[in-house]
C-alpha cells in the first residue's frame, strides 16, 4: 500500500456540492454508468431546469422531460422518488452532517434507487467522511485485490475485515484502491 500512495501522491476528492440535493442526483445518474456517458447525460438533464435544480423543479417536470434528456426509466424513477421523499419530508436532507453513517445510510435506502453504495458515495465525496469503507465496491475490492497482488478478487466479508487496521481513515484507503485500479496491473 505505501507504494500505491507514493505513486498516486495524497488524495484527492472531488469537491462537494453546494446541494445535498443535487449531490444524490448527481449519484443517482452516475450510477452503473461510465464517466463521460454519465455527464453528457446530467448535462442535458440539468438544462431541464431554468432556475436551479430542486425537489420542487423535478416533480414539475412534465412526463417524458427526463426520459428525452437521455435518463433511464429507473433512474427516473428514482430521482422522482428521491424528490417526492425530500419534498414530503420522509428523507428530509437538512440534517445530514448531523447524522451518523448509519442513520444517514437508513435515511436514503428509503429512496427507490438508492442503495448502501450510493448513501457510502454521499458519505464520502459530499460529506467529507473519514471512515467509509465501501466493501461491495467493485473498484474498491478490485484496487485492493491489485494492491496486494492477489489472483482472486477479494470478498466483502474479507475486505470488511482487512479493512479494519485503516480505521479510522477508511476512506483514505478506498481512494487509494481506486487509484490502484487506474495505475496497476494484474499480477501475471
């Protein structure tokens, strides 16, 4: 590991959003998609919006906007549940620096479309959190396999477990596992 951070150089978020809102949009649409597919699509989804994007601006949208902006029907579906739930107040958003993980975790699972990955994803790039250990990430599992020049792909469970000599900095060690998928190769 202390090659993989030498190589990589400290770590490096991007910055935070100014919405919190926004932020799980924002997940929500990069969800199983590659980088640039992904921001094309949020492009033209956030040109939907005159003013800025809210709960209120997204239930307003007429049927079929998302859809021609290029947004899947399950990602539709979920944004729209998301701004439902954030509007009626069932996943109110004004509080979550406050929150532990888990209770935030249980707060956004409530939303369709929003699973333990995308709430790990919110912890860390727009709440700044320390100690998120992402274990079913498949970049994550994947840096760590890397890192430590194993054959088989390591399991959540295992990964859970080796992750533990990292807290309370766990996230620092995801960004490093992701950083491993970009600079290194399989052992032959």
């Amino acid at each position: 590991m202390a090659r993989l951070i030498a190589r990589s150089g400290p770590i490096d978020l991007r910055d935070p959003l100014d919405d919190s809102f926004a932020a799980l949009v924002r997940s929500i649409m990069y969800q199983q998609l590659a980088g640039a597919a992904a921001t094309a699509i949020h492009g033209r989804f956030l040109k939907l919006f005159a003013d800025a994007l809210s709960p209120a601006a997204v239930l307003a949208l007429p049927a079929g906007a998302m859809r021609s902006a290029g947004v899947s029907g399950p990602k539709e579906a979920a944004i729209a549940d998301l701004a439902r739930k954030v509007a009626d107040g069932t996943v109110p958003l004004g509080d979550v620096a406050s929150l532990t993980d888990d209770e935030l975790v249980a707060r956004l699972v409530q939303v369709r479309g929003i699973g333990r990955w995308t709430a790990e994803m919110f912890l860390i790039f727009q709440l700044r959190r320390l100690d998120v250990w992402p274990v079913d990430d498949y970049g994550v599992r994947k840096g760590w396999t890397l890192a430590h020049r194993k054959r088989e792909m390591i399991k959540p469970k295992a990964l859970q477990a080796a992750g533990e000599v990292f807290r309370p900095y766990r996230t620092i060690a995801a960004w490093y596992c992701w950083r491993a998928v970009e600079t290194l190769v399989l052992p032959g």
